[in-house]
C-alpha cells in the first residue's frame, strides 16, 4: 500500500513523474532533474519531505533519554531551537538511523528521521524511551517542505507575517524558530543555505503555492539525491546501515565520546576503534565520461572496496561517488564499469558547497 | 507525449529504425524511452565499421538514474555514428526521433530482420500497456 503526502495531488498538477520511495508515492522529477539541480545551487528549489518522519519526545528526562538514544551529545543543544545531527546506533555500534533532533524545552525535543526507517525507529525509540518515562508522539499532522538554495531564505521570508520573519531572519544556521504556525528550521539536504520548514498539514498547500508563486522550483528526489552527494551527505541505508559503524561511514565527526556518558553502541564503537577501523569511506571523482553507480567494485592497491552512492554530478559535469575502501587507500584507485577499469581520483568530499565545486573535486 | 512518426520501426526494448533512401537504416531510441530514463549524461556510441547484429546490444545510454544497453533492431556494418552526442547526450531527451538519433547501418538482412519490429500503432500499444 503506497502512502501519499498532502502534496500528492500538487506535485501531479506540477506534471511530476512519481515513484515509490520507502513506500511513498514522491515526485522524482517535474522534467529534467538537472535543471531542478541547478535551480537550488543558483537559486531556489523546493522539496515534498512530508514522507519524513517528525517524533516529539516529551517528560523531565528527555534529555538523559536522548544522551543515552544518541552517538552524538545533546549536550551541545544549549539553547532552544538549537539542532543537532546524529547517528542511533544500536548495541553493535551499527547505525540505525541519522536524524536531526531540535531542542525546544527541557521537557520538549523534536526528532526528524528518514521516511524508509519509520517503523523500526519508532519501535527503537519506544523501546529505549520506557526507562526514562519519555512519551513518544509521531506527529503524521505535520507535513514539511525544504526550500533549499542561495535566494530561497529571501524567498520564504518574503510570505512571513512580520513577527516571525524578524525570526526567521535572525536564527543562525542548524537553529529553529516557530511562527505563523510553521517550524523553520535553517537545515536541509543539498549544501545550500535554506529552511526547512514543518507545516500542518491543513496549511501545506496553500504555503507550497505561495512559494511557487515566489518563484521558488519544485524539485524531485532525483535533484535532492545529486544535491546531498555533491554536499557529501550520507543516505541511509545505501551509504550506512546496521552492520556499519560510524568510523567507516565518514560520521566519525558525529559521535562524541564524552567522560561518563553511557549511550547505547558506546562500548562496541570504542572496541572497533581500539582494534582498528579496516575500512574508510571516500569520495571519488571520475574524469572519463561515464556515471559511477552504487554496486562497482573499486580497485586499490590495498584491495577492493565498492561504490555506496554514485551518480552525474551536475555542478562538476562529471561523475562522483562515496566509496567504502581499505583503510590507507592512496589518491589513486580504479572502478570496473561493465568489464572495464576505469581511473578514478581519491578525495576528501564535499565535493561542492554552497554551489561552489570545491578544488580537489 | 511526443507523436511517433509513421516511418519508423521498434523493438520492445524502445529502440526506433528507420530505412532511409539510400537503404541504410538510422537507429535512436524512442520519446518513451528518454522519459523513463530521464536526464540522459552519456552515450557510449558504437564504432564505424563494426558488425552488428540484431538482438544484440552495440551501445549504451546513461542517464543520472541509470544505464541502458542500447540493442541492434537489424543486424549490419556501422556506418555513421552521431558524434554530436558525446558532447550533447541531451539531444536524445529533446529530440528522440530527430537529432538525437543514435547510429546508421548498412542493413545485411533487413527484410527478416524487419519482420520482428513493431510498427507505430503495435508499438504505441505496447507503452500504452506499459503505463498499465
């Protein structure tokens, strides 16, 4: 059974040409997912997230709940509106998901995670929430739409009631404010400045038709996937899963091993650090013509690691990936694309930011 | 929807043929085709001068979401290839059955090899069932 967003009947309007994803019915693109790419790194494009999953936690000790639930530290989270991302791992140190979770009061956080994940995170949650009298309450009321890109802060404030665009102006980046009865949070998914922002679903039409009207692009899961490799963002369940700790997804800067703080997967992630990380994950560019794809083994000289996600980017005009490789792998490396090996260079990603190709890229 | 032009010929897998004066044959694939593809990135093209044959695959299309064989509607030596979408692979999304044809053979069979095509309706009938 496919589930539809209140967006459904807007993005078909639009011409959009759906797929299933994570049992979704979700725009892949209105036309050409390139020109949608490039609409939100040079001015602004919109996306349905509405599939994502929002959870508000609430109790006294919500905050001892998510110091033990997360591999990064609420700790951080200071002052209210204040986002944090992180990995929830389970006790291996595999990653159940990554989230971004919002602190509002110390009896109040917001969670948002991946749409594919929705069930077993919502068991996980409830599961570890019981020790600490935290309630748990998905909130499938809200609908959410990220508008992504360097004019699209300027775009959504130009449809705000003066109070809350004061706010919405002032909050700085991973901070939200609330408003006009919306959450703006200035996260997203592309590299690019922007909002993303949580709606009732009784209003997400008429806010998703004033940003058309603003001049703001729809844009599909096809540009949202180029966007977020390009800013070198991990996709769960294609980059990270269950069976792989953060050390060997590049999410080693989200987790905080912090004195006396006893969160679930610790113990295994601080073994698998001591006894040493075999694997890394990396970028690589390739300069032939050609697209990297999720699946190609990649040859080093240290053995063979394989392509997470890989695909066309549109900033570079060439194709880029993450790959998983052995530990030490050199700048050089080799990809086998039907039969043949193909060069490919090794780098540090984000491959572009804030819709600039970085050098090494 | 873009019309299928009544001159050509189809295989299932969404290749177009059509014989041209001289007899050889020019080969793309068609509208349907680059819509499900999307956003086409790079064309592997086939080399002038080599043997094809019918069913088999001979070059490839790569759009950002994925890679497609690109098959022989009839078996024959390369004659032509579009040069013209190495650098401009999107000439396939905007003109499927115009500019962005793909290759042209010297047919070597072709009235058998005709004999397995799809005409326009039966092929307009197969994507109308596809979409079902």
């Amino acid at each position: 059974m496919t589930q539809q967003t209140v967006l459904n009947a807007a993005h078909r309007a639009l011409g959009a040409k759906m797929v299933d994803f994570g049992g979704w019915d979700m725009p892949l693109n209105y036309g050409s997912q390139i020109d949608e790419h490039h609409a939100v790194r040079r001015d602004a494009g919109m996306f349905d997230v509405s599939h994502m999953t929002v959870v508000d936690l609430r109790g006294a000790r919500t905050r001892d709940f998510l110091r033990h639930l997360f591999a990064n530290s609420v700790d951080k989270l200071k002052v209210p509106g204040k986002a944090l991302y992180s990995c929830m791992l389970n006790e291996q140190g595999g990653v159940i998901d990554d989230l971004i979770v919002y602190f509002l009061a110390e009896d109040f956080f917001r969670v948002v995670v991946n749409a594919a994940t929705h069930d077993k995170d919502l068991a996980w949650i409830e599961k570890q929430a019981k020790a600490f009298a935290v309630t748990v309450t998905e909130r499938a009321d809200l609908a959410m739409i990220a508008v992504q890109g360097p004019n699209a802060r300027a775009k959504v404030q130009s449809l705000l009631s003066s109070a809350t665009r004061e706010k919405a102006a002032k909050i700085g980046k991973f901070v939200a404010c609330e408003g006009d009865g919306l959450f703006i949070a200035r996260t997203g998914y592309t590299g690019e400045d922007g909002y993303e922002i949580i709606v009732p679903e009784a209003q997400a039409v008429a806010l998703w038709d004033k940003l058309l009207a603003a001049g703001v692009k729809p844009a599909g899961l096809g540009a949202r996937d180029t966007l977020r490799l390009e800013a070198g963002m991990n996709l769960y369940g294609q980059d990270m899963d269950e069976t792989i700790t953060p050390w060997e997804a590049g999410l080693a800067w989200t987790v905080v091993l912090d004195a006396g703080r006893d969160f679930i997967g610790r113990a295994a992630l601080e073994e698998h650090k001591a006894a040493g990380t075999g694997r890394a994950m990396v970028g690589l560019v390739m300069d032939d013509k050609g697209v990297l794809r999720h699946g190609q083994r990649v040859v080093t000289a240290q053995g063979d690691g394989e392509i997470l996600s890989g695909t066309f980017s549109p900033t570079l005009g060439r194709a880029i990936a993450f790959a998983r490789v052995p530990a030490g792998t050199a700048d050089r490396a080799e990809v086998d694309i039907r039969g043949k090996r193909v060069p490919v260079r090794v780098v540090k990603y984000p491959f572009v930011r804030d819709g600039k190709p970085i050098e090494a890229a | 929807m873009n019309e299928i032009p009544g001159d050509l010929k189809f295989m299932k897998s969404h290749e177009w043929a059509r014989v041209e004066d001289n007899g050889t044959v020019t080969i793309g694939i068609s509208d349907h085709a680059q819509g499900l593809l999307g956003d086409l990135v790079y064309v592997e093209l086939p080399t002038v001068g080599d043997d094809v044959t019918a069913g088999n695959a001979c070059a490839v299309v790569e759009s950002v979401k994925a890679a497609s064989d690109i098959y022989a509607p009839v078996s024959g030596k390369v004659v032509s290839v579009n040069s013209a979408l190495a650098e401009k692979p999107e000439t396939i999304n905007e003109d499927a059955f115009g500019e962005g044809w793909i290759f042209v053979v010297k047919p070597s069979n072709l009235a058998e090899d005709s004999e397995e095509l799809l005409d326009p309706d039966a092929y307009a009938e197969l994507i109308e069932n596809e979409e079902h």
